[in-house]
C-alpha cells in the first residue's frame, strides 16, 4: 500500500481546521501531519510535519496565506501549497500564483471534490481550470498595463523574456505540443487520448518540459504558456 501523503492544515477558524482534517483523513489517502493557526504557526510546523501538501486559508491575522505561501515555498520549495479560499477572485488567484501556490479549493465545494483535487495535486496531474486560467490571464493583461516600466525594469523584462525563449526552443515538437494541451487545462490523461500517447509517456514528457523551462508544477507552466502567447483562449482578453 503506498504511504498516505502528508497534510499541514492552516486556518485561524479551529472549526474550519476540525472540517480540513475530517475531510482529508477520510478514505486513508493522506494523513494530518499538523495543524497551524497562522502563517507564523505554519512555517514552524514546516520542519517538523514534512506535509506533502499544505492546505492553506487565504484569510488569516497575522501573516496571512499569502504571505505565509511565499515564505514557505521559498524555505521548503518541494512542498505543493493549495490556497483555500470562500471566492475565486482572481486578484487573490493571481497573487497566490506568484507567491508559489499550485492549486485553489473553494470552501464551498463537496468533501469528495476535494479529496479528488488533493489526490490530482499530490500526484502532480491537477489542471488549471480554463475559465480560472483566463481570470488570470486577464488580471495578468489588467496590472501589466498599469504598470508603466521604467528604463531599468524594462530592460530586464526583455533580458528575462529572451532567457526565457531560449529554454523554449529546447522544447522538441511533442513537448511543444503536451505544453498546449496543458495549459487548455487538460489532464495527462486526456493529454493522452488526444495525442494518442500512453499517460506514462505524458507524464515523463511534462517532467522534461518543467526542467527545460525551470518551471516547478503544472499551475506555473499554464501562466507561462499563457503570458507567453503559446495558447489562446477561445475569448480574447480585454
């Protein structure tokens, strides 16, 4: 039998935390490493739990999930952080993204969709939803327009653009192309069926094309191809 994954529940409410560990405990899945009522709580806990996943509030006193996600994933990167939140803003989406979180779970939504999307997460297979991906998009497009770059900044967007076009061109075809399917919010398993391929070799492909670009999950690698204009959404972004 493999080893259960190992769970960090964050969230100031202990009513909450009590409803996290009831959810995830169930089925033997994953087990509740510890348990944190603050960002600060929670980056203690990090050496001691080792979680494999931290399930984390976006909204907390103190150092909130935010802040708490970024200071964790820079301290222990291999560690999957997925932001539980009560909205799907995507300015908290957004913001979440870039501190390092690789999935988001709406407090409302039933106990076995979230033990599915853990079992995606834990696996590295959960897919950025397609209307998500495009709120994000979107928010992305909205906050580049406002900020005006300077000479400086400007220049070393272009200097990191450029690196970042090198790592693309050693992409071969296939990757190139399990890249798209991706960032459409594909699974590897639907991957599979529509470039007849077996999900095995899905996976190994989508572990190369994560080196090459010096991404670390599939979340990153969809804002990527998206920013990058590497895929389209049906709608155009505003």
């Amino acid at each position: 039998m493999t080893e259960a994954f190992r769970v960090l529940i964050v969230d100031d409410n202990k009513h909450a935390r009590q409803g996290m560990r009831e959810i995830v405990s169930e089925g033997g899945e994953f087990v509740v490493a510890g348990e944190a009522a603050s960002g600060e709580q929670a980056l203690e806990l990090m050496e001691r739990a080792n979680p494999d996943i931290v399930l984390m509030d976006v909204q907390m006193p103190g150092m909130g999930g935010l802040e708490a996600a970024k200071a964790i994933k820079g301290a222990y990167p291999p560690a999957k952080i997925v932001m539980v939140t009560v909205s799907d803003d995507p300015a908290h989406l957004f913001e979440a993204l870039k501190k390092g979180a690789q999935g988001f779970l709406l407090k409302n939504l039933n106990p076995s969709s979230w033990r599915e999307y853990l079992r995606a997460i834990a696996y590295d297979e959960a897919p950025l939803n397609p209307e998500l991906a495009l709120s994000i998009l979107r928010e992305f497009a909205g906050r580049t327009r406002r900020e005006a770059p300077t000479e400086t900044n400007q220049g070393q967007a272009q200097a990191r653009v450029s690196e970042e076009d090198g790592y693309r061109e050693q992409l071969t075809a296939r990757e190139k192309e399990i890249l798209q399917e991706v960032a459409r919010g594909q699974t590897n398993r639907e991957v599979a069926a529509v470039l007849e391929l077996s999900e095995h070799t899905v996976k190994n492909h989508l572990k190369n094309i994560l080196q090459k670009l010096h991404l670390d999950n599939r979340v990153q690698l969809t804002r990527y191809a998206y920013e990058r204009g590497l895929v389209h959404s049906r709608e155009s972004v505003d």
